[in-house]
C-alpha cells in the first residue's frame, strides 16, 4: 500500500501518469498511393500546416455547399449552373459595351475602336489592338460571319481557357463527393474534416501537423501527374 501511494506520488511529481495515458490513435491511409488525389491538391498548393490545410479544405462547403454544411450532387449542379449563368450574363454585357451603333451586333471595327479608346485613356500603347479585337471575335463567331450577336455571345462560352476552371472546381466536388464514407449522397463537414486529416496524417509522417520539405516532395511526387 506505502509502496503503491509512493509511485503515485512520484508520477504525480514528475507530472505523469502513465497508467492513465490513452495512446491517441491517428487515422492514416495505407500509403501516400492509397490517398485521394483531390484531397492532397490543397496541400501541393501550400497548405503545409495540418489546420491551414483543414479549413481550406472544408471552403468548399462555403462556396457549393447547401447550408454550408452539407455538400450534394445537387450541390454540384446548382454550382455549374449559377456559374454558367454569371459568365453568360458577364458575355452578354460585353455586347453592350462595344456594340457602338447599337444594332445589336459587335463587329471587329467596333471592338477595335472601344479597345483602342480604352487605351488611350488609359494612356497605354494602342498596338496590337486590331489584333486583339481580330481574336475576341474570331473566339466568339460561332457563324463566322465576322460580327458576334447577343445569341452568339450567350451561348456557353467555347474557349477552353473558361470552361477549365469552372470544370476543374465541379470535378474537384464531384471527386470529393465520391469519397462519401457512408455513402448516403451527403458529404458532411466533419466527413470531409475527418477525411482531409486521415489525409495530411498520412502525409505527415512524423506527425508534427506540418509537412517539411520532404514531406511535401513526397506529396508532389505522387500527384505529378494530376
Ligand atoms: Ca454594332
Ligand atoms: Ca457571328
Ligand atoms: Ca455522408
């Protein structure tokens, strides 16, 4: 009994218990292999602390998510819509802006005016600005009749430069919403947060919650071609 009050005193001095010591078990994937590739993209583009890396990820619930909690594929649609209709209405106003007779078409001498005026306020150089207006319209002139019309310029935008980035973000909660672990259609923030840590721990292999420099080539190196 002396003896059994001695060693508890004693572990109380030096500050510690080790009898009542719960080892923290960290989640990890099998391998840097096995992780998601879309949930170690945040950390290539300089997430290196565990927290940082978290509260970036779950920013997707902000922009898509219903109630911002909760992400669904109806989410995801309602995303590539309301982006869709934005940049269609953002088009439309460009018509307006250069359509200097008014008739409701936009034709290179038109562009190139509006551009090279806008230039010369600016006090920019004006080369280049019948090029430029050459290419705006030849991007846009889906009857290549040389002048754009309000149908022509409301029309999903063709260039790839556009319709990447809006993809990349839909594909990027289509590939989270895949990783649903209970598979109900409602990818959760504490699912997507318990996620995104099994993720980083296994980046995270001394598991100090940042990721140092070979830590993070690891982490390059597997999503070097994603
Ligand atoms: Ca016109
Ligand atoms: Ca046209
Ligand atoms: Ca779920």
């Amino acid at each position: 009994m002396r003896t059994l009050s001695l060693a508890i005193l004693a572990a109380t001095l030096t500050g510690s218990l080790p009898a009542l010591a719960q080892p923290v078990i960290v989640e990890k994937y099998a391998s840097m292999e096995a992780v998601p590739k879309v949930l170690l993209a945040d950390i290539r583009h300089g997430q290196t602390y565990r927290d940082q890396y978290i509260a970036r990820l779950l920013e997707v619930m902000r922009t898509a998510g219903q109630d911002k909690k909760v992400l669904t594929q109806q989410d995801v649609d309602n995303y590539v819509r309301r982006n869709e209709t934005a940049e269609r209405r953002q088009r439309y106003l460009q018509v307006i802006f250069y359509d200097l007779d008014y008739d409701g078409t936009i034709t290179q001498q038109e562009v190139g005016t509006v551009m090279m005026e806008d230039r010369r306020r600016q006090k920019q150089s004006e080369e280049g600005c019948a090029d430029d207006a050459a290419r705006f319209i030849a991007r846009y002139d889906i009857d290549k009749d040389g002048a754009i019309s309000l149908k022509e310029m409301s029309t999903p935008d063709p260039s790839a430069e556009n319709r990447g980035s809006r993809d990349k973000q839909s594909r990027r909660m289509k590939a989270l919403l895949a990783l649903d672990p209970d598979r109900d259609g409602r990818l959760t923030m504490p699912e997507l947060e318990a996620l995104g840590r099994k993720a980083f721990a296994t980046a995270d292999t001394d598991g100090d919650g940042s990721l140092s420099r070979p830590e993070m080539q690891v982490v390059r190196d597997v999503l070097e071609d994603y």
